[in-house]
C-alpha cells in the first residue's frame, strides 16, 4: 500500500481532523465535497500521469454490480480498512488511482447506480468547519488532503502462506 503523507501541516491536521469524524460523516463529507468541488477535481484526478483509470473502473464497476445496502458496507469497510477482498484489492492501488475510484464512486452516486445520499441529507454540524476549512485551501492543498485521506484506506493484500 503506498502512501504520500504530506509535510503541510495544515493538510496533516486537516486529515486527521477527518477521521476523527465516524464513518458515516467521513462519507457524507466526502459526498459534499464533491458536490462543492467536483468540477475542479475532474480533470485532477482523471489526468494524472500516475492513475491507473482502467483499474479504478474495474474496481468500481464490482462495487456498482452489489445492491446499494453492499455498496455502502463497502465504501465504510474501506474507510475501517476492513478486510474484504475489495478493500484488500483498494488497498494494492497507487494513491491517484484511489483518488479516481472515489471519484468515479462519487460520479456514481451522482447518477444513482451507486447508493445516493438522500436528497434532504444536511452535513451533521460536527463536519460543517471542517468542510468550510477545506473550501478555503489552495486547489493544490485540496488535491493533496483528498490523496492523503484516500491513501490509507483500504486493507493490506494479504499473503498467503505455504
């Protein structure tokens, strides 16, 4: 698993202020970032030279095969590095192509073949100066929070003994 923690510390504290939050709310922050940000992070995320985007879409196209009950304990077993063979198979990706599954997840949600968020859904207020923290950063900053939130997730492949 690879993993690029950056030396900023705002994007340190940022990160970890994140999750702190429990699963669920470190889902709907990300859910409002995207609707926040999502044009700007499309073309960040998709054209990076080091994403792997045929392997993002292999890995999202399992998750929107489940039901949407599945596809939600997949997205929560990524964040609590559960191990699944979907986390483990996350957890082997290059931070940029973790950072386009999400993103493709987050398109998804957006079009309904991925579990959506309700429509009346609000962002709980233990989430709120966060997410205001994190529209106030440098498009690069954000990029940078996005990777080093996305890249520790997932669970470790495992090795097989003989």
């Amino acid at each position: 698993m690879t993993s690029t923690q950056t030396n900023d510390p705002t994007i340190r504290e940022h990160v970890q202020a994140w999750q702190n939050l429990n699963v669920d709310i470190q889902l709907a922050l990300f859910w409002f970032i995207y609707k926040e940000m999502g044009n700007s992070i499309t073309p960040a995320a998709p054209g990076a030279s080091t994403v792997s985007p045929e392997i993002a879409e292999g890995l999202f196209n399992q998750v929107k095969e489940l039901s949407h009950e599945q596809q939600l304990q997949v997205q929560r077993d990524l964040i609590n590095k559960a191990d699944s063979e979907i986390s483990r198979l996350y957890g082997s990706l290059g931070d940029t192509t973790k950072l386009l599954f999400w993103y493709r997840l987050s398109q998804g949600m957006d079009n309904g073949t991925i579990i959506p968020v309700p429509a009346d859904y609000e962002l709980p207020s233990e989430a709120k100066p966060l997410f205001s923290k994190i529209q106030l950063l440098e498009f690069e900053q954000q990029i940078t929070l996005f990777r080093d939130y996305v890249s520790p997730l997932g669970a470790e492949a495992s090795s097989v003994g003989i």
